[in-house]
C-alpha cells in the first residue's frame, strides 16, 4: 500500500477543521449560557502580543485549504483580511474549508509533487517544493492555530478536553 501526500494532508486537515467546527459551537453555547457577546470569546488571546481567537480559527482555514490554493498558484501570501466577528461567520469559514477539501481529486495533491512553490509576506520570500510548503510550513501552522485556538478557549473558563481537539480518529475498520 501507498501513502500519498493527499493522505498525509486532507483527511487530517478534515479532521482538525471537525474539531473546530465542534469547539465554535461550545464556544458559543459557552457563550449564550453566560449571556456574553460573540466578541468575548472571538476577541480573547493568551497574551496580548498574539492575535486573538477569531484570527486562530482563520488561519486553520488559511494553513488547510488556503494552502492548496497557494500551492495551484505556485505562491502563498498570508490572508490578511479581517476574521468574522461572529460564532457563525466563524463557522462558515471552515464549514466552506471542510466542503472545499472533499472536493479536492487526490490526483490533483499528489501531482503537486516537486512543483516549485513560494512564501511571500513583505519583503520575506521562502522558496519551498510544494511538498516541504505543505508538510513544513502550512501543516506546522495549522497545528499552532488550531491549538492556540484550544487553548484561548481553555484559558477562558470552557470545559474542553483533549478528545474535543483531536475529534474523531481515523481507526481500523
């Protein structure tokens, strides 16, 4: 048996976006039982030299399916646009991730194979394969976001636990 890139990537990024998706909803459960505005959570950091919860939650989309399309583009530039201010926006941004990469032909990813790839953010360039991108640079950044996001809802007084991060494995059947 084989394992591809598309094997490495997508279904891990699907299961990760799962587990955000989950933890946006406690969040805002957490949220209305505590009669707080959306902005509470979405504008909460761990410190206040990092972005806050809202940005994290937008760049596990932006490391997942925004990175595909840097790598069919041949170049990745950070989105700096502004995050949803809301629980729902939020949820849309990876609802549309999620429905982005089951539409993803593996045969696409796994041609990406030494196509040449670039980082750009200012001045800053970093010239990748698209493989090393996607394995030691967007994956990396995924995995900091979204566990930066866990962590500023933990920190914030949610009831969350390592199972609401990791989501549903990929066991044997």
């Amino acid at each position: 048996m084989s394992f591809t890139l598309h094997d490495a990537l997508v279904p891990t990024w699907q299961q990760i976006l799962g587990s955000m998706t989950r933890l946006l909803d406690k969040a805002q459960a957490h949220s209305i039982e505590r009669n707080l505005p959306d902005s509470t959570l979405i504008d909460a950091r761990l410190a206040d030299d990092m972005l806050p919860f809202g940005y994290q939650i937008k760049s596990v989309v932006v490391h997942s399916v925004g990175a595909i399309q840097g790598v069919r583009n041949g170049l990745f530039s950070p989105d700096l646009s502004p995050w949803p201010d809301s629980f729902a926006g939020l949820k849309d941004q990876v609802s549309n991730a999620v429905t982005a990469l089951e539409k993803i032909n593996p045969n696409e990813i796994n041609g990406f194979l030494g196509r040449d790839m670039r980082f750009e953010i200012g001045e800053r360039r970093m010239d990748f394969t698209a493989e090393n991108f996607l394995l030691s640079f967007s994956m990396p950044n995924f995995f900091f976001h979204a566990t930066t996001a866990y962590d500023i809802l933990r920190h914030k007084g949610l009831t969350i636990g390592k199972r609401d991060f990791i989501g549903k494995p990929r066991v044997k059947s």
